[in-house]
C-alpha cells in the first residue's frame, strides 16, 4: 500500500522544509555582533553568516524557495500515500473526492506544521548562533546550488517593487544593532573569566541602558539632603561644610521645597557676612527628565548640581554629576564617602541586616535575592510598598519568600531591617 521509496521521499522532504525553516528562524533570532566579531576572529562559519547577512534578499530567498520546494515535493507525495491509506481504510459511503480531500488537507497540515515548521523553529531559536554555526557550510551549498532561481526572483521583485509600487527598494542595512549589541554585553557578564574584562562589560551594559535612566532613579532623596536656611549665620554654613565634607550646600528659605540655591565652599575664602553674598542659582528639573539630557545640560550650562521637583513642584531630591556618572561608572566613593550603610550576611541561614536605604538593584546585583521590582528604588521603599503604612520597629512585613523585621526607625524613615530568604528559622537563632 505504502511502498518504502516514498517514505524517504516523504523525510527527505520533510527534513529539508525543517532545515530551511529552522535556519530562516535563527537569522532572524541570532546576534548579528556575535557573528560579526566570530568573522574577525577568523571562524570559517563568522566569515560565510556574515558574507550571507550582507546579502539579505538573496539570503531569504534562498529559505523561501527552499522551504517552498520541499513543501512541493512533499504535498506530491503526502497527496498519493494518503489517497491510498484513506481509499483502503474508510467506507465506501465516505469515499468521495470532498471529504478525502479534506481529510488529505488535514493530515498533510498537522504532519508539516509539527515536523517541519513548529519542532525545527523552536529548536534553532533556543541557542540561533550556535545552530547556524553548525548548519552554515551545508546552507551555504544550498544557496549557490538555489543562485540562480533566487537571483531571477529577487531581480523580479526589486522590478515590482520599484516600477509597479514604487517603492524604493535597498539592502543597505546595519548588520546589528542597538539590540544586538545589548544582549552581546549581557551574555558577556555572565561569562567565566577574568575580574577586568566583567567590569568592562558592566560598564558598557551601563552605558547602553544609560539612555532610559530617569532622574529620580540617580537622585538623591531628600531626606538625606544637607541644607541650610538662607537666614542662617555663615557659621552654621561653615560647619555644614565641616561636617558634610561636601564642595557645596544648598540653601532654602523657609523650608526644603523652597529652595533658592547653593552655595561654594571657596566663596568662603571672600570672607562674606551673609549666606545670600555668596549664593549661587541652581536649577530645577522635573524627577521623570532622562539622566542623559541632564547630563548634557550639566556638561552645556557649565554646572554640576541641579533640585529635582515632583509634578507639585515640591522637591525630591538633588542630583548631581557625580551621581548621574555613576550610573555607568558604578559607585565612586571619595575620601568623605565613609558613613557606610548597615550589610551584614549571614549566607547558612539567609538573614540579613541591612540599611533601608540600599537600592534595590544593588541588593539584587550583589546578593542574587531577586527582590520585586516597583516604584521605589531602595529597600525602604519596597517595605513601604509591601506594607501601605509607616511601620514601627519590630513589626514583621510578611513577601514571600522574604521576611522582614523593621529593626529600627528614624523617624519616618526605615533605618535597619533583618531580611530573611525562605522564612529560614534558624536566622533568629543566630542573630
């Protein structure tokens, strides 16, 4: 009924339609910069995917006329085996041309679509680099083999496209971009190897996701900013700096959504009488404005500090160069940055003692917790989150797997909490 040479036909067919479908999906899926630099390096299968990537048209051309061949040959096939199975196995009362074409139909689409499209393109997009790796030197046969049928198609199809649409036709393309430049980095951080080559790629990851950093994720809060009142004597400012160790302080009247400007610690040498001699303006920008245009505000304007306001127009915080710089750079401590926040591990019990105000990505970075991410940026903020209220120390905030118990306050503010991964009981018995 079923004679053995179309059942290889039918794999052989089948095999070649997962081939062209599996490799057009890892084109379309594979980091273009991988195998830009695989073909620097002088791998035979980075210099053939990059000479195919620089001619997409006939790249997919070749794919689809592929695709479309095996699809052919098999549909001949499938066509015949299953008129022969159909005729011998249903009753004559169904044997009529409607219905076995419909069956035909059917079972030739769920044989295809599970073999040779769904199966083959779920593999090849798990790890495309590696699989066109493997698969280049045979694709690469494929499509001198197929040149000159996909050459006439791509002509005929630039000429419709151009003459008939009028559109203009191009395959001047960058090879990779933003995001494959983005998940090359990534995959680079999570590589073994040297300290310095990660750092280096951190700092390029950083710089990369620098573009989409708003203000109020670098500010400075404002219940930590160090200020004095403009009606204040120059010595209370002569101590702020002192005791602050900062170059500047800024000044409000009144209160602290009210903020007049700043002052430098050299205008101190002018000898002045009154901290509105020596104060300077400062400039305001909204919590939601790009940390990059700030920066090249900063860079523009010739300043280094500037007030950042809510949608009420009260203040947030301060952001200054330094803290937008160490959103790529990292944290860059000085010789004043010494007041050091609680961290505390105790990594066979997975407890915790920490600030309130560590951020929540560094916590995630350093210590892999996996904290929820939100609308707050510190470990404080997350607790307000989670909890809808000021708690009070010794209260016990419940985020599974997490628990959490506030240690201490000032005032409103969370100062030290224990966290607990995995609700561990034996963290209580060693702290």
């Amino acid at each position: 009924m079923i004679e053995s040479n179309q059942i290889i036909l039918l794999v052989v067919a089948l095999l070649f339609s997962a081939f062209f479908s599996g490799v057009e999906m890892a084109f379309m899926s594979a980091n273009k910069l991988q195998i830009e630099l695989d073909e620097k390096n002088g791998i035979l299968s980075g210099r053939i995917l990059n000479y195919l990537l620089q001619r997409p048209s006939r790249l997919m051309g070749t794919t689809l006329i592929g695709n479309v061949l095996a699809l052919v040959l098999y549909g001949i096939i499938i066509a015949g085996v299953l008129h022969g199975i159909l005729g011998y196995y249903l009753p004559a009362s169904l044997q009529f041309s409607p219905f076995i074409l419909l069956l035909q139909i059917f079972f030739a689409s769920v044989v295809v679509l599970l073999t040779a499209e769904y199966l083959p393109r779920s593999l090849f997009i798990i790890n495309p680099n590696r699989m066109l790796q493997v698969m280049a030197i045979p694709f690469l046969l494929f499509y001198y083999l197929l040149y000159p049928v996909v050459y006439l198609i791509v002509k005929m199809s630039k000429w419709m496209a151009e003459k008939i649409f009028k559109i203009e036709f191009s395959e001047e393309h960058p090879v990779f971009g933003y995001t494959d430049l983005n998940a090359f980095i990534k995959n680079r951080l999570y590589q073994p190897g040297s300290k310095a080559p990660e750092v280096d790629a951190r700092i390029f990851h950083n710089a990369m996701e620098f573009k989409k950093v708003r203000v109020r994720e670098c500010m400075v809060h404002r219940t930590e900013i160090e200020a004095v009142e403009v009606t204040d004597a120059i010595e209370a400012l002569q101590q702020a700096f002192i005791e602050t160790g900062h170059s500047k302080i800024l000044i409000y009247k009144d209160t602290i959504d009210n903020i007049v400007g700043y002052c430098h610690q050299l205008a101190m040498f002018e000898r002045p009488n009154s901290i509105a001699e020596i104060l300077s303006p400062v400039s305001m920008v909204p919590e939601s404005m790009l940390a990059s245009e700030l920066f090249v505000r900063f860079v523009t304007e010739h300043r280094t500090v500037a007030v950042v306001v809510d949608e009420f127009g009260g203040t947030s915080g301060i952001v200054t160069v330094e803290d937008v710089i160490e959103e790529i750079f990292g944290e860059i401590e000085d010789e004043y940055d010494y007041d050091k926040l609680l961290e505390q591990v105790f990594p066979h019990t997975g407890m915790y003692l920490l600030s309130g105000r560590h951020e929540i990505d560094y916590l995630n970075d350093k210590y892999d917790l996996e904290l929820p991410e939100g609308d707050y940026e510190t470990l404080g903020g997350f607790i307000f989150s989670a909890l809808g209220e000021i708690p009070l120390p010794g209260d016990v905030v419940e985020v599974p797997p997490f628990t959490i118990t506030i240690l201490s306050m000032d005032e409103n503010r969370i100062n030290a909490v224990k966290l607990v991964k995995n609700s561990d009981s034996q963290a209580d018995a060693e702290f």
